[in-house]
C-alpha cells in the first residue's frame, strides 16, 4: 500500500502523521522565508511557551512557623527550589526543617512537580513547603 492508499485507507492516525511530518518543514520554510526578508517572524517561530524564571509561592503559616519558596523554571523544567522561609518556632523546628528542605527540592527536582511525598517526622514542614511550591508553580503555569 502506497502513502495515497494509506491515507484513503485510515483516516485516524496517519493523517496526523502526514501532518506532523509537514509541519516542521513549513515552520522552517517559514522561517528562512523571514530570515531573507528580514521580518521578526523568524524569531516567533522559534518562541517556546514554556514558562521560564524565578516565581515566589505563598507564604503558609503552620503551627511551628511560616513557610515559603521561591521555584527558578527554565524552559519548562524546575532546576531549583529554594526555601525563603522555615518553620522556626523552638530549636525541635529549625533541626526538623532543616533536614527534610534538601530532601523535598531533590525530590521535587526528581518528579518535576509538587507532587512528592512528605519526609517522615517532617509533615507540618513537608505541607507547607509543598503547599507554597504549588503556589510558585500556579503562578508559573506550570
């Protein structure tokens, strides 16, 4: 069977992949055609939407102190999670706090997402800290 075939035969599946397939060359058609006159479209074609930069979450306030982050995208990826504030009320929260922050950013740099579990013996810490990184990505649109 022939691509003319293939296309009169299924009209699920490889349409879209007809499409697919001719798409990046008229992007790129698009944008030598551009490039040669000069236009600013070149360099809209190559314009990503994935959210990029430094976004603060909330603050959320727990029984042992306020919490909040701050998330740095680049190019639609977490590459880092920075704790602004800790809980800090008694020298049990600060040690606690302390501890489970470098394991919630290395597990939400894992998952990409605020989607991660709490550290065990850290849940008011493990809550707010994800609770104010969902915010941070909220505003990302991520």
């Amino acid at each position: 069977m022939d691509a003319s075939q293939s296309l009169t035969a299924s009209n699920t599946g490889t349409t879209t992949a007809a499409t697919a397939r001719v798409a990046p060359a008229a992007a790129a058609s698009t944008a030598a055609a551009a490039a040669s006159t000069g236009t600013a479209a070149a360099s809209t074609a190559t314009v990503s939407s994935a959210p990029s930069g430094t976004f603060t979450g909330s603050v959320i306030h727990t029984q042992f102190g306020d919490m909040q982050v701050s998330v740095t995208i680049a190019n639609g990826t977490i590459n880092e999670v920075t704790p602004l504030q800790l809980t800090n009320r008694g020298g049990r929260s600060v040690a606690i706090s302390s501890q489970a922050a470098p394991i919630l950013r290395s597990e939400v740099l894992s998952a990409q997402s605020a989607s991660v579990h709490n550290v065990s013996g850290a849940t008011y810490t493990s809550e707010g800290y994800l609770r104010s990184l969902q915010s941070a990505l909220d505003t990302a649109g991520f």
